[in-house]
C-alpha cells in the first residue's frame, strides 16, 4: 500500500512539500511535520497542543467523541470492574496483564518498598503544619533523588525499573506523611499484610495509639478511583514529566515535575475546587447564580469537574464514579451528604443548558471523585494527593517508554517571537 502524504502549498511562493501521514493503530491519522522547518522555512503553531501529537505510544487510547477511553486495549469499563490497581499498574508498565504469579511477584516488589529512607522523615518538619499537601509531595518527592543513588543511572534498564518501582511503592507513604504532618500527628509506616489501596488509608488514619481498621466499601472505592486515575494518555502533567525526561533529568525529578502541573485547579486540581465550589454555592438555591456565572464571559468563574479538553461526550470515568459516589455514599451511612445532593442538581441543571450542551460541557471525572473522598473521609487538600499517586503509574509507564524510544530526543518546541526586534542599548544615565 502507497504511502499516504499530505501536500502542504506556500501559497505567496507557490512552493509545496509533501509530508507523510502517520496511520495510528486507532485514532486520527498524524501529519508528521518533522521536515517542515528544514524543507519550507516555517514552524507549526499550536498552542495548547490542540492539534499535535508530541509522541508515539502505546499504552493508553481514548476516543473522546465516542468517551472510549482503554489502557494497553482493554476498556477502563471491564478494568474497573474486575481489575484490581496493582494489576492494572503492571499493565500499564508491562504492556500484558500479569498472570498469577507474575501479580504475586509484582505485589510483593511494590508492597516491600513501600518504607522511606529514615532521614526523609526529617523532611516534613520543615514544612509549615499548614502547607499544602501537594506542595509537600512536590518537594518530597523530588527529594527521592537524593537518597536512592543506586537506581539513577537512566540507560540502565534494570535502574529504570527499580526507581519506578520504588515511585510507585512510596508515593503513599509520603501522601499519607504529608497528611499526618499537617495535622500533627506522627508518620504512621506501612504495614505489608495490608493491600496497596488499604495500606493507603492504614497510613491516614491509623496512630501509634490506636490501629485502624480499613473499611472494604473504602478499599473498594479507592481502588476503583485509583485505577480510573492511572493513566490519561498525554495530558499535562505526563507531557510534563515526558519534557522533563527528554532532558535525561533522573526520574524522581521527572515525577516531581508532573506532580506540580498536576496541581493546577484545571487539571488535578479540579477535584479539590469542585468540593470548593459545592460549599461556595452552598445551597440549591443559589445553583442558578452560578450557572449564570459561568456563562459569563467577563467572569472568571467556571463549573469547576465540568469540561475536557478531549471528551465531547461523556467522560467514561465520569460515569464509572457517578455510580460508586452514590453506592459508597449509601454504604457509608453518607447519602444525605448534602454536597453530592447539591452536585445532583448542579449537574441536571447544567446538562440541560445550552450553553453546556452546545459546547459539549459534560461532567468530568473530577466531578464525582472529590465526593466519594469526602465519604472516605479524605480532606479536600489530600484529593490532588489522592490522583498523584494514582497517577504516579501512568507517569512512570510514559517515561519508561520515552527513555525505550529511539525516536526519543530532547524535547524542544519553537516560537512564534512576537517581542521587540534588535535595539541598540541605552546606558542608565539615558533612560
Ligand atoms: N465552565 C464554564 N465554561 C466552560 C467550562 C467550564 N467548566 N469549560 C469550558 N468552558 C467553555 C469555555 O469558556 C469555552 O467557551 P467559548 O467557546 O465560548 O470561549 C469553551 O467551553 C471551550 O473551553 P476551553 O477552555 O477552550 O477548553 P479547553 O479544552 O482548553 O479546557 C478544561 C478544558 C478541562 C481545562 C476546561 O473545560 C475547564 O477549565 N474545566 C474546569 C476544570 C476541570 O474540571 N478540570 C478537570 C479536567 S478532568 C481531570 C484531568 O484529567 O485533569
């Protein structure tokens, strides 16, 4: 079969160039615009990355007209059913889904390097009690690279394994120690009987003087929330970390990287703003104050869980969390809680509004997942903390791939200068 192009036309000069066209094994077709600049003299331009695939990979595939979202080919739907996240994890890092004694052997690495270095433990004390906890994570985990010099050789295959195994392991225990020191409590360790997800809330709510037994409906929910939150193609936190690691930056510098764009209240960010929002608008009353807001173009108010920038139907984790916010809310004792009564109406209102409608606003993931947290008993500032560490999967399954890729180079874009031209300079005396 002939090779399909793209024939791009100048057309002042009339000069034309022929690029190839990509085929992807599902998906748009890709222009490859690697010779553009060298065969025409022009640069692309695309902010926000509207139009761009800035790489190839193969481990996660969305549809977001059709809300298909798929993790190595499986659908997140059957994933979330019978999977469980330490499975899904190896899928995403290993391609295949892991037999039983491949899931074993894998539990078993992640659930014995779950402890942190004991000097890290200082770390904490110097944060202020009421910093917030991703500004913690941020520092922390980039700090990891300070401590585990055994693992940082990147074009060691074996030392990329052991530090993602390690960032996967610890992302808990430094989350759960950046809670207890904000509330002044002792760090709690980990307890290797527990499961990852139940490990999680051990280190949260157990203390030195009272143990802590996880509730399986909890368990449940965070692991559904885990694995709904472990990859997202190429969103920005995981460009993030691919720029960073284009750079051959050692990988818990990467992480950290990504755990900072994640932070921003319009990606990770949005599940602790929408709770936010739910307690600003307060009440039933005042929704339509607030839709009204959002519309208005001279506001900066926005409904916070809803919109994305590649769904334009549902959100499949939407609906996935939908569900369990409300059985984990009735299983909690939780279903009067009058936020997720205030997001039942906020949402009805707003899916049958034009201006939502029309620009295909639907509710996102994030919508749903700060209400379940909220049931689990999670404080809003632990919720971006919460998908950090789910994502911290997907993160390192990207930066894996990148560091196997050999198209892999630095990662460079250009501009379009629009500042001043040459200036001769003006001494001081002047100006
Ligand atoms: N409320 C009101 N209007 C909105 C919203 C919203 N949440 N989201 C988008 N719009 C409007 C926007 O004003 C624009 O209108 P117009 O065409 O008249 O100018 C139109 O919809 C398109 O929006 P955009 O900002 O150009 O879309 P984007 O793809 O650049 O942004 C988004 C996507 C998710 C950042 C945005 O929808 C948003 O800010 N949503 C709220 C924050 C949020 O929930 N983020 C979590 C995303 S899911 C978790 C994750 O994967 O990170």
């Amino acid at each position: 079969m002939a090779d399909k192009t793209f024939t791009l036309t100048n057309d002042e000069t009339g000069d034309a160039v022929r690029l190839m066209v990509r085929e992807s094994v599902q998906g748009p077709p890709t222009v490859d615009v690697t010779s553009l600049y060298r065969q025409m003299g022009v640069f692309t331009y695309d902010p926000g990355f509207m139009s761009t695939a800035s790489c190839t990979s193969g481990i996660t595939y969305i549809d977001g007209e059709e809300g298909v979202l798929e993790y190595r080919g499986y659908p997140i739907e059957q994933l979330a059913e019978s999977g469980n996240f330490i499975e899904v994890a190896y899928l995403l890092l290993y391609g295949e889904l892991p037999n039983k004694d491949e899931l074993e052997k894998f539990d078993g690495i992640i659930t014995h390097h779950t402890m942190i270095n004991e000097s890290l433990k200082g770390f904490f004390n110097g944060f202020q009690s009421n910093a917030h906890p991703m500004a913690v994570m941020v520092g922390v985990v980039g700090s990891l690279s300070a401590f585990y010099h055994d693992s940082l050789d990147i074009n060691d295959p074996r030392h990329r394994e052991i530090s993602a195994h390690r960032l996967i392991s610890k992302m808990p225990t430094i989350a759960a120690a950046s809670y207890k020191h904000s509330i002044g409590e002792p760090i709690v360790y980990p307890r290797n009987s527990l499961s990852y997800c139940a490990n999680m809330l051990h280190m949260m709510y157990a203390t030195p003087c009272e143990d802590y037994e996880p509730d399986p409906v909890a368990v449940k929910a965070l692991n559904l929330l885990f694995i709904l939150h472990a990859d997202h193609e190429q969103n920005a936190s995981t460009s993030t970390v691919r720029l960073a690691g284009s750079s051959q930056a050692n990988p818990f510098a990467c992480i950290a990287a990504g755990i900072a764009s994640l932070w921003g209240p319009a990606h990770g960010g949005a599940n602790e703003a929408v709770l936010d929002m739910l307690t600003e608008i307060g009440d039933v009353s005042n929704i339509d104050k607030y839709i009204a807001r959002a519309k208005d173009k001279n506001d900066k108010f926005r409904l916070m869980g809803f919109g994305h920038r590649v769904y334009k139907n549902r959100d499949p984790r939407a609906t996935l969390t939908r569900k369990v916010s409300h059985e984990c809310l009735s299983a909690l004792a939780d279903q009067n809680n009058p936020m997720f009564e205030l997001a039942m109406r906020l949402e009805e209102i707003a899916l049958s509004d034009d201006y939502f409608i029309e620009r295909k606003l639907y509710p996102n993931i994030d919508f749903y997942s700060g209400i379940i947290y909220r049931a689990l008993g999670i404080p809003n500032n632990m919720f971006t903390v919460m998908f950090s560490i789910a994502r911290t999967v997907g993160w390192v399954a990207h930066w894996l791939e990148m560091m196997d890729d050999p198209q892999q180079r630095i990662g460079r874009p250009r501009q379009l200068y629009n500042g001043y031209q040459r200036r001769q300079y003006v001494p001081l005396d002047k100006r």
